[in-house]
C-alpha cells in the first residue's frame, strides 16, 4: 500500500492527502516533523536528503516534492482530468502549479512566518509589510486568470493546479493580515469548500 510520510498539518503534506482522497485512493500515513518523529533522522534521510515532508514510498518509487508527487499520483491512476495527457493541456496544469511553489510561496513566507508562525526570526515590520504586499499582488494574478477562466483556474474542470492552488487560498484567509476585496478568488474558495476532499484536508482549521 501506498505509504505518506509527513504531518497532516503540514500544507505540502495536505497537497497530497487531498489527491488522494480525489482519486479514492487508500494510504498508510506516518507523522513526521516538527512535533512528530524528526526528519533529520538517518532513515528519514535516506528517503529525502532534504529532510523534508512529505515523503512517499509506493513499493519500490520513493518520491519527494509534493507537486510532483500529486502528479504522479495523478498519472499513476490515470486520472486524465487532474493532469491531461495533452502536452499543452499538462503545461498549463504544470504552469499553474510551478508558479504556486515559486512565485507565490515567496511572496508569502515572511508574512506566514511573522503572523501564523510567530517566528522570533521573522519580526522585521518592514519586511512584513512588504511581503503582505507580496502575497497580495500574486493573489491579485490569480483573481485575474479566475475571472477569466470561471469555475477553476483552468476552466470547467478540477485540476491539480486547483489542489495547490486551493491550498494556498485557503492560507492566505486563514492568515491574519489586510486583504484586498477578491471577489473572483472568494467565489473560488466558495466552491472550493463544497469538495469533501477540500474541507477534509483543504480547510481543516490550518493556515
């Protein structure tokens, strides 16, 4: 049986709770992290020299990252909706989830870390406010491309760009800072929020 290794409350771990409860697909999970049994551990390296979460093990696939690990997830149940087989169809997909860990996660991680972290390293006013704003302006690309594109970020149908992506929404309301009015991103989160998946493992009280 498929094997998750990582906390639950961790975002990039809940990237792949909620494909797999999209795809139906059973797991076996261990809690590892901060909290949980350490990830500088030998074995847990031996798995991801990053000592980062999540982890799967799959038989013998031993994967690390979390996009790519959904995308695999994706590919190894043929789910040709989460991740299209099109080459341009799975760039747009792939577009949308790349720039979600790049650009995006920049923008938010010295705010996240200062106001839902209370990290002692990360108290800079400046800093904070300029990552707010950060955050805001990428959120304000999104809200862009949903008014364009309407019920997800692609169009008509649930990708795993909406996964990440829909993580991420959810930590930029959870956060406690100033917001724009998005309207186009609260419809999103909306309908976001009827997915079982999503409010299993999307909105489960973690930024």
């Amino acid at each position: 049986m498929l094997k998750i290794l990582g906390k639950s409350p961790s975002i990039n771990v809940r990237k792949v709770l909620w494909t797999c409860a999209e795809l139906g697909l059973p797991y076996e999970q261990e809690q590892w992290g901060a909290g949980f049994q350490a990830t500088d551990d030998p074995a847990f390296k031996a798995l991801n020299p990053n000592a980062q979460v999540p982890v799967i093990v799959d038989g013998e696939v031993v994967l690390w990252e979390s996009n790519t690990i959904c995308r695999y997830l994706a590919r190894r149940q043929g789910r040709t909706d989460l991740l299209p087989t099109d080459a341009f169809a799975r760039a747009k997909v792939e577009q949308w989830m790349d720039w979600q860990l790049g650009d995006l996660n920049n923008a938010w991680r010295y705010a996240f870390m200062a106001l839902v972290r209370r990290s002692p390293a990360h108290t800079d006013a400046t800093a904070i406010e300029a990552s707010v704003a950060q955050w805001n302006a990428m959120m304000g690309v999104l809200e862009r491309q949903l008014a364009r594109s309407g019920a997800h970020v692609l169009g008509g149908t649930f990708t795993l760009a909406d996964v990440v992506l829909g993580l991420a929404v959810h930590r930029w309301h959870a956060t406690p800072m100033a917001r724009p009015e998005l309207p186009a991103v609260a419809a999103y989160y909306q309908r976001l929020s009827e997915r079982p998946a999503f409010r299993l493992h999307g909105r489960n009280g973690q930024p």
